[in-house]
C-alpha cells in the first residue's frame, strides 16, 4: 500500500508540475512520471490512446482548414450581427453564441475573435461586460461535451462501446446538449443583475475620470461586420456543415436499427461475423476528406492551417491527451484491483459520486477529453453503468476553478472595462460563480435525462 501511494503521489505530482507549465507541458512532464513509474518502479506500461488521438487529429485538421479559409470568420460575423441587433439580452445571447461555436466546431478556442466583440458591445450599452464576459467563457468549454467531433465526446464513445455501452455520437449529445443548456442558462440568469452597474460602480467610475484610460475603454470598437467574406470562406462553411451532417446520418440510421455503416467481416468466437465500421474511423475519414475539400474548393492554405489558433490548440491538446493518458492508464491497470476495493463500495451505493472525481481530476489538468480518456475506464471497471456516465459527463469541466486556462486569462485582458478579473485571492475571480452553477446543474440534468431515455 506504502508503494502504491508512494506512486499515486508521482501520478499526481507530474500532473501539477505540467499544469504549471501548461500547453505541452502537461503532456511531456507526464512522460516523466510515466519513466519513473516504469523504468524505476517496473509497472507494466498502460496503452496510449492512440484512437481518441486520431479522431482529434482528423477533426482539428478539418476545423484549422476552415479557418484558414476564412469560414470561422463568416461563422463570428453572424454572431456578432445576433448580438448587436438585441445587446440588452447579451448576457444571454453572449453564451448561447461562443456554446455553439464550439458544438460545431469542438474546440473552445474559436471564441477569441467574438470575446473582444462582446465586451465592446456590453461596454457601449452600460451592461457591466463581467455579467455576459464570465458566462460566455464558461460556455466555450461546456460545449465541448455537446459536440460530435470534440474529444471528450469521441473518447466517451469509443471506451464506451469497448466497455459493452452501445452508444453513438448523436446519443451522447442528445443528452449532454440539453442538459448543458439548461445549466448555461442558470448561470446566464444569475450573472444578469451581478455586481454592481458601472454608473454605480466606484472602481470603474475612477478609472473614467483618466483621459487615456477612458480612450482606451470607449476609443476603440471590435468588429468583423466590416470584413468581406469571401465567397471560397462560405464555401468551407458549407462544406463542413456537410461533413457534420454526415455522420450524424450514420448516427441517426444506426438509432432507428438501420445502420448503413459498411461491414467487414471478423472473427468472433471462432466463427467469421460481418462488423460494422466503428463511428470512430468513420468520422476520422469525413474529418480528413472534408479538409482536402477545402483545400481544393475553399482555397484553404495548409500553412496557413498549421499557423492558426484551432489546429495549434488541437495538436497541444493531442500531446496532453497522449502524455495524461497513458501515464493514468498505467498507474490505473495496475492498481485495479486494489481500486476496486477502496471505491467500489462507495460508487455502487453512490455511482453519482464519481462526478466529484471527474471533477477533481479536470481541475488539475484542464483538459475535458484527457479526464474521459484517463478516467472513464476506470470508472466502467468499478461497475458504473453507461447510461450514468453519460448524465455525468458534463462533471468533467472543472479547469475553470482554478483560473489559469487561455481562454478565462482571455477574457480578463479583453474587458477594457477592468470588471472581469482574477481575484486577490485567486479563487475569487469572475468565472467560478457561473461555472459552479453550470457544472452542478448541466451535471444533475444530464444524469435525469439519461436515467429517463436509457
């Protein structure tokens, strides 16, 4: 037991470190305690998720193409013309918005362009921007358990069928959408009057009375609708709602029991048996032939694709993933069944406490789909069912508890307004209130929502 501690505190203490580091430190420094636990302890090494990893590397591929070609720009600008056209509802629409960017998009990382767009139109209509900045942040995250092509949502699929849940994309969001939703707008509703208004507010008023700092507030004002989009940016829209709409169809046909995924045939039990193509060599294929699509159609840049915001963020996420998950995979599958032993008691008469531990995890090495690749089969093994995994998966957004992710530091440094921030006493920033309240009831809905359609 001594030993087995001993290496729980490696585990962790890799995670830490990386997280300090971040980007693709988290993953490398976990290649660190993954040598000591094998090379120095002689654990039998886990498996690399190399599945989960080729799904992200296909859809992050797609999606830097449709930035390069300028898509995501056309996608912000009808953002910004929704929210510009009913600013008094921001605090509402702001979320709404960068959610759904990344549902289709599945990375959180789009929303830098739009960010600066709604802090300026909060700004210009008196609406304190921490009230619509804050949610919205937090709403670039929730969605990506909501989106087909994210890897917290391929990851759960893929472990999932392997541990007998049968389950497809289209049924994971059919939970998980809905039941974020409902979460984002409860903390939409509490943020709507938070704090004080800015013609009441001291701090902000002092800051009115500097010359240069009121230019610099009121001086400047973000925005795209004045960019053209070109009719090639439209084009890699079109085709990669198209590829989405795809495997949602695969999706959809395997629900209604007429599955029109092509078969192959396998041994099973000794005996050949037709098997059909796993959604997940599915969607890689779409992913990679809707980016050549826009390479040949959209006119996208391969370089320009590599230099961009999405497809970066996603290769540090693959290194993260890689590095997280096969070091949790190691310390895991040997200690099975001393796990089972230690938590097993608790989750069978408790199964729902396992969010609590997705939750923990997520805040150490903020990443959504390395806490469903590190933990779900660890979960499975303890004897938890699908379904209440799956009303459980929103728990695994817990990184903005500690506010050290890009895109909450983001936020704080595009509020011109100073209203956004990261307290003295660093928990007491501007996303816990509305991320605490998202998480808690996307995760209570998610599991009622399961436990009624599954």
């Amino acid at each position: 037991m001594e030993l087995m501690i001993l290496q729980l505190i490696v585990v962790l203490l890799s995670l830490y470190v990386g997280s300090r580091y971040g980007s693709l430190a988290l993953g490398a420094i976990s290649g660190i305690g993954l040598a000591i636990l094998v090379l120095g302890f002689h654990l039998k090494p886990g498996n690399p998720p190399t599945d989960v990893i080729y799904i992200i590397i296909a859809a992050v591929t797609c999606a830097g193409m449709l930035q390069a070609a300028g898509g995501m720009d056309w996608m912000i600008q009808l953002a910004e013309k929704l929210l510009r056209k009913h600013p008094s509802s921001i605090t509402f629409l702001a979320p709404i918005c960068t959610f759904f960017l990344t549902v289709m998009v599945g990375t959180g990382h789009v929303v830098y362009t739009l960010m600066p767009i709604i802090c300026d139109i909060s700004l210009k209509q008196g609406i304190r921007p921490e009230r619509p900045c804050g949610v919205a942040s937090i709403a670039s995250q929730v969605g990506i358990t909501c989106s087909p092509i994210a890897a917290a949502v391929a990851s759960f699929v893929t472990i999932s069928n392997a541990c007998g849940f049968d389950v497809s994309n289209l049924q994971v969001i059919g939970i998980t959408i809905p039941a974020c939703l409902c979460g984002l707008m409860c903390a939409a509703a509490a943020s709507f009057k938070r704090g004080l208004n800015l013609d009441k507010d001291p701090q902000f008023q002092a800051r009115c009375q500097d010359p240069e700092t009121y230019k610099y507030m009121y001086g400047n004002s973000a925005t795209l609708l004045d960019k053209k989009i070109s009719k090639e940016a439209k084009t890699s829209v079109y085709i990669f709602l198209g590829a989405l709409l795809l495997i949602v169809t695969f999706s959809v046909f395997q629900i209604i029991g007429f599955d029109i995924r092509p078969t192959f045939p396998a041994i099973k039990n000794g005996v050949e048996t037709p098997v059909p193509l796993g959604m997940n060599i599915i969607i890689q294929i779409v992913m990679i032939a809707a980016a050549a699509l826009m390479i040949i159609f959209a006119k996208a840049e391969p370089k320009k694709a590599m230099q961009g915001s999405v497809w970066q963020s996603g290769m540090v996420a693959v290194v993260a993933i890689y590095g997280i998950a096969w070091l949790a995979d190691t310390f895991f599958g040997n200690y099975m069944v001393e796990m089972k032993e230690a938590m097993g008691g608790i989750v069978k008469d408790y199964p729902w406490s396992i969010a609590f531990v997705f939750f923990a995890v997520s805040v150490l090495i903020n990443s959504q789909g390395a806490v469903v690749v590190s933990m779900l089969p660890l979960a499975y093994s303890l004897g938890l069912s699908g379904p209440v995994l799956l009303g459980l998966l929103p728990s695994v957004y817990g990184y903005f508890f500690i506010p050290n992710y890009p895109s909450d530091i983001a936020t704080v440094n595009f509020d011109r307004s100073g209203t956004t921030v990261i307290g003295k006493y660093l928990l007491n920033h501007s996303f816990m209130m509305p991320g605490l309240i998202c998480v808690t009831i996307s995760t209570l809905v998610g599991y009622a929502l399961s436990a009624i359609f599954f």
